[in-house]
C-alpha cells in the first residue's frame, strides 16, 4: 500500500486525477454488481408462470399482489395489471410509461463505464505528456547532472502515468463487459416474460381478442 502510495505522488497531479476516476469506476461497478446479481435477482421465468396462473383464472388482484417489489419487471406488470379492465391501449400505454422509468433505472450506471475508462487513458496520455515535458524542460540545465535527473524523473512520470491510466481504463472495460452481458440477458428475459403475459391479459377479460403488435418493453429498449 506504501509503495503505490508513492508511486501516485511521484506521477504528478494528473495521478491523482486518475486515481479519482478509478474510484468513481469502482463505485460504479460494485453498484451494477450489486444491483444486477443481488438486488434484482429473481426468478422471472417463475413468475410469470405464477402471473399466467392467476389471469386464467381472472384473479388479477391476486396476480398485482403477487408482483409487489422493487424488480422493474414487478413494477411494469403492476401498471399492466391495474389496468386489467381498460382498453388494449390504455393497458399499452400504463405499461410503456412504466417500462420508460424502470428500464431506465435498472441500466442506470452502466452506461457511465465506458466514458470513466476513455477519462482513464486521456488523463494518462496528459500525465505521459506532463512528464515528458519534464524532461525536456530539464534538458536545458548546463549541469550534466541536473539534466539526467531532470530526464530520469521525467520519463518515471511518463510511464507511472501510462501504467496507471491503462490499467485503469483495462479494467474498467472488462467490468463494463461483464455488466452489459448480464443486463442484456436479464432485460431479454424481461421482455419476452412481459410479452407473454400481456398477450395473455389482453386475451382474458370479457373475451377480447389481443391484436399483437410489437412488444412495448422492446419499444422502450
């Protein structure tokens, strides 16, 4: 710990403006971890059997019950649910405006990775810049010394602010892979659960007969 302590103050300003978006990345990425794998982790397929069971029998109380949480997938359904009884486009309608906010929130954040890792490598190709710039500076000196001095902690700085900001942004990528797979796997298997059981609402109540049209989570996606 005291050695990249001291590698971070012998980089220069530009390492600790690095190390700051390495924070802020690490934030980021332990939330889409957590919110991904722990928070909204549910059995979709599960419920939307449990969800199908209940509109059969047109108990669609029990069905909005059933969907009470914070999963936006529950959330979506609720809004589908509630209006049960209304029109094909008012059921539309509540459950796209839903989809607009939950998917919303269920990406939020994932996005931001790919920009903290390009603010990664600018600040480190401006720290390599900063250090060469030392050293070209200290080239001026008439003192042998002073110039290999000024060269040495010049080209250090170069590489400790390369080294940094890569490793930074490298990592930050592959986060950014993992989460996005995930996301896109779990936003897919909300789309086609959510499809399946508003083609089936729209069929229930009173005989209506669903015109199929594009699915609206994907509408929203």
């Amino acid at each position: 710990m005291l050695e990249i302590i001291h590698l971070i103050m012998a980089g220069g300003i530009f390492m600790y403006a690095i190390l700051a978006a390495s924070l802020v990345a690490v934030a980021v990425i332990l939330q889409r971890l957590f919110t991904l794998w722990v928070l909204y982790r549910i059995d979709v397929e599960g419920l939307r059997d449990r969800v199908l069971s209940y509109i059969d029998q047109g108990q669609f109380g029990q069905a909005a019950q059933l969907c009470e949480g914070s999963h936006p997938m529950q959330k979506i359904l609720v809004a589908a649910l509630q209006r049960a009884n209304r029109s094909e486009k008012e059921i539309r309608r509540g459950l796209e405006g839903a989809a607009l906010t939950e998917l919303a929130r269920f990406r939020s954040g994932t996005s931001s990775l790919p920009q903290l890792s390009n603010l990664a490598t600018l600040l480190g190709l401006l720290g390599t810049i900063h250090g060469l710039i030392i050293s070209f500076s200290g080239m001026q000196g008439v003192d042998a010394a002073a110039r290999q001095a000024a060269l040495s902690k010049g080209v250090a700085v170069a590489f400790y602010n390369t080294f940094f900001g890569l490793t930074v942004a490298t990592v930050t990528v592959v986060a950014y892979l993992i989460v996005f797979s995930k996301q896109t796997r779990e936003l897919t298997r909300i789309e086609a659960a959510t499809a399946a059981i508003v083609d089936r609402l729209l069929t229930v109540p009173e005989g209506r007969s669903a015109a199929r049209g594009p699915s609206p989570i994907a509408a929203v996606r």
